[in-house]
C-alpha cells in the first residue's frame, strides 16, 4: 500500500505520522513544495521577533521523516489523475499511490488593488515572506499593514520591535473581526493605540503609487500614508486549483466527511484546503486553524491506515497574541438567539471574558466564548464546549463569575459529591 | 508498571503543600501561582479537589504544538515541554480541553505537569493521601480521564 500525502505543513505531516504509527509497513511519501524542510508557519512571528532562528520553526527534526521511513520528496504538485491514482508533479515525475492525502493548504488572497504588485509589497505566509520583511522592516521605515485580521495582529510585536513607523488599516469596523467581538476588539484596538500604532479600522486601501521616496498608500478616507514596506494580511484561500478537472468536488475547499474523505473513497483532504464539518454548526467550512489542521490529520491517517475514525466535526478557536494582550475564542462566541451570557468587562485592566450558553435543552451548555488578557485554564473551555456538559448549578455561578470555568470544569468531571 | 497520580478530593484538605512543593521543585521557590497542580477550592461544597494533566493518550497538546517542543517521556509517559523548543504561541493552551497547560509570561512559554521525571514532588508532600503516585490501572483518575475523552466528539476512534 502507498500512500501519498500532499503538502508537508502541520496537517500533512501529523496524517504521515498517523499511517506509520498505525501501520509499520505502508509505503508513505509526503511532498512539500517549498525548498526548506517543513516547517510551522504558526512559528513565523517569533522568528520575526529574532526569538528563534529558522530552523526554530521546523514542525520535526530533519532526520525524523527518513527515522520513521517517510519519503521526503520536494516538488510541486501539477494535476492528479483519479482514475489512473497518479500524481504529476511540475518537473514530469510521475508517483502512483493507492491512497491519496491532500494537504495542501492555502495561500494569502491578494486583493484587487493597483500597486499590490509593487516589489516592497508583501504577505506574511512563508519563511521567504518573513525573510524579505526582515529586510525591510528597518527602524523608522514606515510600514502600512494591510489588514488586521489574525495573522496581521500576530505580528504587531516583530514590527514594533523593529522601531518602525506603524500604521493597521482594517476594513472591518473593529480589530479582528472574524474571530473577537466589538468589546474585545475595541480593547485590542486601544491596547495597540496605547502601543504608537496608528489603527484606522473601517478603512479601505484604495490604491498603493510609487512615489519619489517610497510608497504612497491611498485610503478611502482621502487620507495616504507613506510606506517603505507594504504587508498584505488580507485573508486566506485554500489552494485547490491543481485539482480542477481531477473529479474530486470542490467548493471553498475540498469537502471532507468526517472520515477526511473526499466524493473519492481512496482520496482524503485535510487543514487549510479542507471544507469539513464545523462542530458548532454543523456547516461545512474551511477552518484555516492549526488544531483543525493536525485533528484532521490524525483522522485522515488513521483511516488511511485501515482504521475506522471519525469526528462530530472541528471546533473552530483561535488563540492571538497581539503585543502581549493575549486573546481568545471558541465556537459560537457570538453566541446563539435567546442564548444567555456571562460577562465580564474591564477595560481598564484591559481585561474580558464572554461566555455563551445555548438554548432549550441546551441552556446550560456551553457553546462559545470569548476571552482577553486571560491566559489561565483557556483550554477548558474547549473541554466544556465539545463534552456538550451540562453545567446545571454552574451556569448560575459563572454568570455570577465567568472566572470561575475550571472550577467549573473541575466540579463537573470529579466526583465531589460522592466523597466519603 | 505504568504509574499515574491519583487525585482523590475527598481527603484534600487544602494545604496547598502540593502547590508549594511543585513550584519549589521547579523553580527553587516556593510560588505556588506558578505550580502546575492546581487546588480548587468550593466554598459551596465545602471541598477541595487537586487537579492537573492526567497524561492523556490522545495528547492534544502535544499533537497541536507546531514546533515539535512538547514529547513524551516513555518511562514515565509524561508528556514534557521542552523548553529550548517552544516558541510560546499558546495553540496547546487552547487544544488541550483540560485545561492543564497554561502560558506563563514570565518565560514566555507554556508549562504542564512532567510528573518530576517519574517522582512526582506533589504526591511526596500531600499529608493525607489526597495526591498519590501509583499504578495506573488502580487509579479512579484513568476512569476520570476515560470519562473527558470519550465526552470528546473530536476523537471517537474505533478499529
């Protein structure tokens, strides 16, 4: 059996793992496009911040794919041919495979704007991208950050660290707006004001001009913005173009079941170009998050190897540090209709915590939640949210006291009751 | 003979020796905010309930670490930060439903319970037994840990 996974990111790597782990004889063959070994986007902001150097941000230790007997191959991918289970990769090498991994990924949206063309205009995705805004990102250069979603704000601190002139435009009416409500994106917003950034939400890029010294970024506010180094953060798309023609359906992503299995039994996708069930709401969406992608890769590994495995679907949570505010969410942390809520709001200690809970049967459970400048037993609101646990007594005492989910947590796994 | 801590809240008397001991033992203080075993405290129950990782098989933690910075120690089947490694972007904080591994500012980076290499501090110093270091097999914490991960949904296995 041979079993060829594409894409060498978390979710790639871990469905590699899983089929050796699984099954010590299976032929296993990851293909990673890129010329250093794989490596963790997730790592990229630290080695911005000088925290790590390169290979600081490699997911393994080189020799840990030839220990487990996985065939490193690096190249790129050009089609598949479903029917005859081969993969065509851009310098003419042919591999067959019995079962087919796709973990490919996705890659920075650039958006319809004149000059996103420009040399000093980048995205912050792969190592190459930190290398060339390392370069750039000199102290006292102005930089204009395009977007602030949660790879913009992920890299504040390397930026502001750097010294350099800062400015965020957002078109979205608050910081983040995917993934923190009004209340904590209006924090995070101050946080980073407080920090000389200079943040224009509901602010469009209207163009980007050469200029004698530099750039000159246009806004729709009429106001423009000079810029030495433009960095583009303006969202994701999974990369499924290869797969056009292949039979394998496709609508944001590749849709997955909740086996990782594609329309093609013998064809599995995972992570960032995987369209699978979201827990919460049961919809199909591409998650773009890195427990998604390594969840996912465990399922799909497992099944590829002859197990039977399957999920109720991912849960969609984000946790951003941005400057040091540290942030996160869960699930529905909008929360749901006639859904009640326990808060907590204190913007002087720039401190924030949001926790949803359903409806009907499901009043005292947990759906969704939002936290800022809260660290401690965060974990648990996952634990809370995916066990569907009833919380009963709880839900009054965390309305009371949002602070208080491990207890909760706790109080509701142990058995303090039946102690003797 | 795989050892695991049991955690019995019934005899914890909330002494926080454990606290102290474990922050003494990795960090040669004693600070207990900075102790990986954590007492709860319900005044409502008038109980109190140690709790820390369980060691869990499915290691959620140790799965969604993007640099490989979290391994497990095979005598003691502790999972172990290795600190050199981790770059301190928290996604285990979020991925293990737990709650049991949490970003310390102060190094910038994550911490969790290793069972002290096989020789867990806590259990040494809990007074009555509340805390105790012994086969896995007899302790009512794998029905606890069985209990969170099949309650899980993102996990259902079956060969």
């Amino acid at each position: 059996m041979h079993h060829i996974i594409i894409g060498a990111g978390p979710g790639g790597v871990v469905a590699a793992e899983t089929i050796r782990k699984t099954n010590p004889t299976d032929q296993i063959t990851l293909i990673g496009d890129e010329l250093a070994p794989p490596y963790s986007r997730m790592a990229i902001p630290y080695l911005l911040v000088e925290d790590i150097e390169e290979s600081g941000t490699f997911l393994r230790s080189t020799s840990h794919y030839k220990d487990h007997r996985i065939d490193y191959v690096q190249g790129r991918v050009k089609s598949i041919d479903a029917s005859a289970k081969t993969c065509l990769l851009e310098d003419g090498t042919e591999l067959s495979y019995d079962e087919l991994c796709l973990a490919t990924g996705s890659t920075p949206i650039s958006p319809p704007i004149e000059g996103i063309d420009l040399p000093n205009v980048h995205s912050c995705w792969t190592l190459e991208d930190a290398r060339q805004i390392s370069a750039l990102a000199k102290p006292d250069s102005d930089v204009v950050l395009m977007g602030a979603g949660f790879i913009g704000c992920i890299i504040l601190e390397s930026l502001v660290k750097r010294k350099v002139n800062l400015s965020v435009i957002e078109m979205g009416s608050r910081m983040v707006p995917r993934m923190l409500d009004e209340n904590a994106g209006g924090l995070l917003k101050q946080w980073c004001i407080d920090d000389g950034v200079n943040v224009h939400t509901g602010t469009k890029v209207n163009a980007i001009k050469e200029s004698p010294d530099g750039m000159l970024v246009e806004l729709d506010n009429g106001e423009s913005i000079k810029a030495d180094l433009v960095i583009s953060a303006t969202g994701v798309r999974s990369n499924t173009a290869f797969l056009e023609g292949s039979g394998i359906d496709i609508d944001e992503g590749v849709l997955i079941n909740n086996k990782m299995q594609t329309n093609l039994a013998n064809v599995y996708a995972v992570g960032d170009v995987a369209q699978g069930m979201d827990f919460s709401t049961g919809e199909y969406t591409v998650q773009a998050i890195q427990p998604t992608a390594t969840d996912h890769g465990r399922i799909a590994g497992l099944n590829m190897a002859g197990k039977n495995a399957e999920h109720n679907g991912s849960l969609n949570m984000n946790i951003l540090d941005t400057l040091g505010l540290i942030s996160t969410s869960y699930g529905l942390w909008m929360g749901v209709e006639g859904g009640d809520t326990a808060e907590i709001y204190t913007p002087e200690l720039f401190k924030y915590m949001n926790l949803r809970f359903g409806v009907d049967e499901e009043s005292d459970v947990l759906v969704g939640a939002t936290t800022l400048g809260v660290t401690q037993h965060v974990g648990v609101l996952r634990g809370l949210i995916e066990s569907k646990i009833h919380l009963g007594e709880w839900k009054q005492r965390l309305i009371d006291d949002p602070m208080r989910i491990m207890d909760a947590y706790v109080a509701s796994t142990q058995e303090l009751d039946n102690a003797v | 003979m795989q050892k695991s801590l049991h955690l019995d809240p019934a005899k914890c008397t909330g002494c926080l020796q454990c606290e102290m001991a474990c922050s003494y033992e990795k960090l040669g203080e004693f600070n207990p905010s900075r102790s990986v075993i954590k007492v709860f405290t319900f005044h409502e129950e008038g109980r109190f309930a140690p709790y820390t990782c369980t060691q869990c098989d499915e290691a959620w933690c140790l799965r969604a670490c993007p640099v490989d910075a979290i391994t497990m120690d095979l005598s003691s089947g502790a999972k172990v930060v290795i600190d050199d490694k981790c770059v301190g972007c928290k996604v285990c904080t979020i991925s293990c439903p737990f709650g049991t591994i949490n970003y310390v500012q102060e190094t910038g980076k994550v911490a969790k319970c290793d069972l002290c290499g096989g020789d867990p501090e806590c259990a040494k110093a809990c007074p009555t037994d509340a805390i105790t270091y012994i086969d896995a097999n007899a302790t009512g914490y794998d029905r606890m840990k069985a209990f969170a991960e099949k309650s899980l949904p993102s996990a259902n296995t079956t060969s």
